[in-house]
C-alpha cells in the first residue's frame, strides 16, 4: 500500500531526471529501511509540456525506478496546474512536493515526514536558512512574497522553500477546490488546517538554469494578486473619489472667483495635465476591471483544469 506520495513537476528538465531518482531513492530506502521502496513510495512526475525529449526521459527512468509514476500533459499548463494533477493522482498518506533541481535537497524529506508525523499537523513547510538562489531572483521572490502578504492579507515567511510535505486531509480539501487560476502558496493558506514551517538547508541546482524568467514571475505575481485581492479595485475607487473631490473643489474655486469678480486666465498646462490625469485614472479604473471580468470568464467556461495525453509507470496498475 502506498503511503507516501511526491509531486515533481518537469518542463524542460528531464535531464534533472535520472540524478534526482537516485538520491531520492536513497534517502527513503535509508527512511524505510527497505531496499524496495515500490511498496511504499511512488514518484509522480507531471511533465507539464517540455519542448524536448523530457517525456522520453521520463519513460526511461521509469523502467530503471519501478516507483516512478509519469503523467504527460497535453500542453503547458503551468506549474501549479501540474502539481494540481499530482495531487489529484496521489495515493499516499503523505503527500509531498518539490522540484527536480534538487535545490531543496531530498535529504531534507525526513525531516518533513518526522515533523508532521511527530506533531498535530497538516501541512509542513521548509525554510530556507540560507538561500543560495541567485541574488536578483532572492530580491524578486521577496519582493513579491511580501506585496502578496499585504495585499491579500496572508502572513507567509519570506523565504519559505518549494519542498512541503501534507497529510491526506489537507490534499483532499485541496482537491475539492474548482478554481481554474491557481497560485499554490495562497490556496495553501486559504484552506487553513495546521502549519508548521522547518529549516532546511539549500543547495546551489545541479546543473542548467530555471526556466522561471522574470517575465514569468511577473505574470505569476500578477495572477496571485488578481486570485486573492480585491484591492487593485479598492484602490482605483478610492482614487475615484479624490479625483472627483479634487473635481468638486476645482470647480468651487472657479464659482468664488466668478462671485468676487476674480477674472483669471486658466493656463493650458493646467488644463491639459488635469484631463491626462483624470483619462489615465479612467483607463486604469477600466483596465482592472477588464482583468477581473476575464479572470471570471475563466472560471465560468468550464473547460478541465488539465488535459493528459499519456500515464506511465507505477500508475498501469
């Protein structure tokens, strides 16, 4: 019977693959203290897409790790949407993620288990304690960790890591779940139940670069905001009402002139700087809403949350 399940997104990395699979088999036959872990352990795999030959990767490790399970998706998804699949495939008791750079070493899993076994959990968290990350992607990720807390209310650490280990309670509420935009940390913090964080210790990635570009954290950033704030909206109706209350008092001013018989010449740029001003405020106002009427148009759709084209491994049972 199964009893751990962990989640390992691929896109582009499937060279990641074959290194991963042997430390990680290591760490739980010294864990379980058993030389097959097939028994206990399956390693889902969701390749979310890859451009090259991760699949084919995927397939081959397969037939040398007889725990690996491997779910091919129609297209690129984005990587919370594959671990979405994960879980919803899992089997275990305990259920994990992490990515396949192994810059949050497996090493660190026991320690994981331990802690939510140990204590009255449902989730636990691993801190960095120290982030070897490169410095501009350390500075982004902060950066929009602490603009999501204050916007959407959240306390979150900083520096929380990807690894994360969940009992079975917490993924099948994760699962009940229907919303088509997905931003894991927040949803993780929306369903609530018991965190603990732990410290665990980072690692530089074995080899390649993250296919995370700032364009892509931009637009993640930009998603979390829109899933679990409303207060882009908030702000542009406050900025609303002082445009309008600086429109009220504009116009007062010019009423008092006219009584006193003030005779002012109105100055262009005066003029010219106010419409810009109150047509940007519009457009924002506009522009915002427009976000928030598509993400709605998302949800209502319909449409899967994935699609897959191919299972292999564990999973032919």
């Amino acid at each position: 019977m199964i009893e751990y399940s962990f989640i390992v997104p691929v896109y582009n990395d499937g060279y990641l693959v074959e290194p991963f699979c042997v430390e990680f088999e290591k760490v739980f036959k010294d864990y379980l203290d058993l030389e097959d872990i097939r028994e206990k352990v399956e390693l889902i795999f969701i390749n979310d897409g890859s451009e090259n030959d991760s699949f084919k990767t995927l397939k081959e490790q397969s037939v040398k790790f007889a725990f690996i399970k491997a779910i091919d998706l129609s297209r690129n998804f984005g990587q919370h949407i594959a671990i979405s699949c994960g879980y919803e495939h899992a089997k275990g008791k305990y259920i994990g993620m992490m990515n396949v750079d192994m810059q949050d070493p497996p090493s660190e899993i026991p320690k994981l288990l331990n802690c939510i076994k140990n204590n009255d959990c449902d989730i636990v968290l691993g801190l960095r304690k120290e982030d070897v990350r490169p410095y501009s992607e350390r500075i982004s990720s902060h950066a929009f960790n602490f603009l999501l807390n204050k916007l959407s209310g959240f306390g979150a650490p900083l520096n929380t890591a990807t690894l994360r280990v969940m009992n079975r309670r917490f993924i099948d509420g994760y699962n009940r779940l229907e919303e088509k935009t997905r931003y894991l940390p927040g949803l993780e913090l929306w369903l609530g139940f018991k965190h603990i964080h732990v410290d665990i210790k980072q690692q530089k990635r074995k080899s390649g670069k993250s296919s995370y570009t700032f364009k892509k954290r931009l637009m993640m950033a930009a998603d979390a905001i829109l899933s679990f704030s409303d207060l882009p909206l908030r702000v542009t109706a406050y900025m609303g009402i002082v445009v309008a209350f600086l429109g009220f008092l504009l116009g007062l001013i010019l009423v008092v002139q006219k009584i006193f018989f003030i005779e002012l010449q109105p100055g262009y740029t005066s003029t010219i700087s106010l419409i810009v001003f109150i047509g940007g405020v519009q457009i924002l106002v506009v522009g915002l809403s427009g976000l928030y009427v598509g993400r709605i148009l998302n949800e209502t759709r319909g449409r899967p949350l994935y699609l897959i084209r191919e299972m292999i491994g564990a999973s032919d049972d």
